[in-house]
C-alpha cells in the first residue's frame, strides 16, 4: 500500500510539474504581430481582353479589397479614376490587381442607332493636314474623269467622322494627328454602297471639314444619296443630276456611244447580226463625237465594208456602202510586221491629252490622231497636237516625231 501511495504522489508531482512548465512559457511567450494589410483595387470577376471600364461598368468590373501588404505588388492602379473610359489590353483575373501598362486610351466606338461603320484609305493632305478627327463632320469630294476632262462633286454630305485609323480620340495635347492612313465614319447601307462603287469607278476621294456652327446647310437640301448613286451606276463621273434633268453641284460631261471595231475587218465583209456582235464594241466619245462617225452599226445591216476598218477606231460612214469594195480603195499592206506606234502625251490647263505617231519609215512619223477612252480619233481636225515632242520611241536612235506629215 505504502508503494502505491509513493506513485501515486509522483506521478502527481509530475503532472503539476508539467502544467506549471507550460504556464510558465506561456506567460513568457510574446503576443503575435498583425499583419499589415492595404486597400487595393481588383476585378470583381474574369474580365477578357478589351473590356471596356466605363462609368456603367466600374461597379460591376471592380470592387476594392484589402490584402497584406507583402503581396502588393510594386506597379498598380490606386484610383478609379485611372480606370475610367479605358480598354483592357490584357485578361485580368478576379482579385487580381490593375497594372496601368495593361490599359489603353478611348473607349469602344459607339455608333448612332441604325447605322454602320465604313473605313477607307486617304493621306494626311486629303484628311485636311490631319485636322479631321473623332466626332467631326465632313463632307466626302469625289474627283473623276470623264473622256479628257476632270470634274469633283460632293459624293456625301455632313458625314460622323468615328475614328482615325484605330484612335478613337485625338492625341493627348494636340489638334491634329500627324499621320493619317484611313479613316472611319457612321453610314448606313446605302452610303457604304456609294463609297464602294466610287472607289470601283476610279474616283479619288478627300474630305472637307465641315464649319461646327453650320451642319446641316441649307445646300445639303440639293444632293441626294439617289442622284448620286444613279450617276455613278450610269457610268457618268459628272455633276449632281436629279430626277429634273437639272445640273447640281457638280458639273457634267456629255458623251456619245460610238461602235468601234474589236479587230481589223478587211474590205468587201458583209454587215450581219453576228458580225455587229462578235467584231464590234460601244465606246464613249466626248458629245456629239466625230461628224462623219457610225451611231448605229444596225442600220447598215446588209451593207458591205467598202474600206479597211481599223480596230479601235471608230467606223467612218465612208467605209461602208454597197456590195463589194470601191474600185480607189488602195491595195492592203503587204503582209509583214506591223508598223510602230508611239503615244505622245501633252499637258496644258485644260487636262492631259494622247496623240498616237505611226512610223512611216525610219526617223519619220505620221501622227494618226488623239487616243480617247482607248481609240484613235484621225488627225483631220486635231487642235494643239505636239508638233516636235522631245521623246525617243524605243529602239530608236533619232528623236521622234518630227512633225505631223
């Protein structure tokens, strides 16, 4: 019994040993530091790349958040502000801090209800120096040639400027960009047809920055998307006609359809159908077109080709009569290669102007006659063609020609 009682107070002796150690440590332990925590701002969820943070969507897209100190990262946006109107050029993930590299200026482009977006190429001369940016209204000149002579009319009119190339303000303290490669404005169907079908017929397009104080204009009531488009379906880069027949803005250029030959077509051919459809093509003469030219190969049907026609001219009425070829028709050119040609061409105030020289022989050239919308209309007639033109056709050794003859 006595052994008993002596483990029983040992074992005792240990216990309050043991819990007087640990409450010892403890009261000579010191308490844990707080850890320092700072308010920051991150995603409120997964935002993809090019999210937009506009004054709508800040409350959605960001919320703020306390995290340690330590984990704050070196670079990061602090203030809303930094955030407003600005697009995401990198996926940020929920509770993930903003870095300021990861932003980019200008917001999505908003368009007005109903229309659509249309971008084309102009230089910095014809975007006004430059001057022309987001949110300007302009009209849109088309320049176009019509037989030997230019014109300019208004192709649209009081037109949203949207963008330049891909900035959707203008630069930071500047007025004006100081490259312009295409340009980007609000249309709708129609217009986007307009500039498509501008562009295919060749015209060159420049832009007129519009007055703020004057949009729209009491002359914008004179053009119409319809009168411009039927010009331009039609063919005729010329003035603003409306349905009245009226002259608008621009000014027109008159022209004739005349047949012109595919080919050269031998004397003594028959005029038929199928030759008039296979041989023959309506080209456009400046109005009213050569005096004794052929308006209409169908009225000479049964008819004979008395004289030579030559291709790409057009089909004097002398050259077509009655069966068989004149008896004074001269005798066809020997066969052998055919003889050199060479375009001259001459600029003065009024346009550009070609004159075809056919070589007679060597160092000595005959001019043929002015080439219009790719045909040759003879010499008889020709006014201010060069009489010495200081060019060399090529393989030549002499200057040519040396006048018409």
């Amino acid at each position: 019994m006595k052994s008993q009682k002596n483990l029983i107070l040992m074992v005792v002796a240990v216990g309050c040993g043991l819990v007087a150690a640990f409450l010892t440590t403890q009261m000579s332990a010191k308490p844990a530091p707080a850890v320092e925590t700072a308010e920051v701002l991150v995603a409120a969820k997964d935002l993809p790349v090019g999210t937009f943070l506009g004054k709508d969507e800040m409350p959605k897209a960001v919320k703020r958040k306390r995290i340690p100190k330590d984990a704050v990262p070196q670079v990061l946006v602090l203030n809303e502000d930094e955030l407003l109107d600005k697009r995401l050029t990198r996926a940020v993930r929920a509770d993930e801090t903003f870095n300021p590299g990861d932003l980019a200026k200008g917001g999505i482009v908003t368009l007005p209800p109903g229309m659509d977006m249309i971008s084309f190429s102009v230089s910095i001369d014809q975007a006004v120096a430059g001057f022309v940016g987001p949110g300007c209204y302009v009209d849109v000149l088309a320049t176009a040639k019509a037989g030997n002579r230019h014109t300019a009319f208004p192709l649209l009119v009081n037109m949203l400027v949207m963008a330049v190339d891909t900035n959707t303000q203008y630069p930071d303290n500047k007025v004006a960009f100081t490259n312009v490669g295409n340009v980007s404005m609000a249309v709708d169907r129609k217009q986007a047809l307009l500039i498509k079908l501008a562009q295919s017929r060749g015209c060159g397009l420049s832009l007129v920055l519009r007055n703020p104080d004057k949009h729209p204009r009491k002359d914008d009531e004179k053009w119409t998307v319809d009168d411009v488009l039927r010009m331009l379906e039609d063919g005729i880069a010329g003035g603003n006609t409306g349905s009245d027949g009226k002259s608008g803005s621009g000014s027109s250029v008159e022209t004739v359809a005349l047949p012109v030959a595919r080919e050269n077509i031998p004397a003594g051919t028959k005029i038929t159908p199928e030759l008039i459809d296979q041989k023959f093509q309506q080209v456009e003469y400046p109005a009213p077109g050569p005096e004794n030219a052929v308006k209409d190969m169908k009225s000479w049907l049964g008819k004979t080709v008395v004289e030579r026609l030559v291709a790409n001219q057009f089909v004097p009425k002398d050259a077509l009569g009655e069966e068989g070829p004149r008896p004074e028709t001269k005798p066809a050119r020997p066969a052998g290669p055919p003889a050199k040609t060479h375009d001259v061409v001459m600029q003065n105030g009024s346009g550009t102007r070609m004159f075809r020289y056919q070589e007679v022989k060597p160092g000595e050239w005959k001019l043929l006659g002015e080439v219009i919308a790719g045909a040759v209309i003879p010499a008889d007639g020709s006014k201010e063609a060069p009489a010495e033109p200081d060019v060399k056709p090529e393989g030549q050794d002499k200057p040519a020609p040396k006048g018409a003859i």
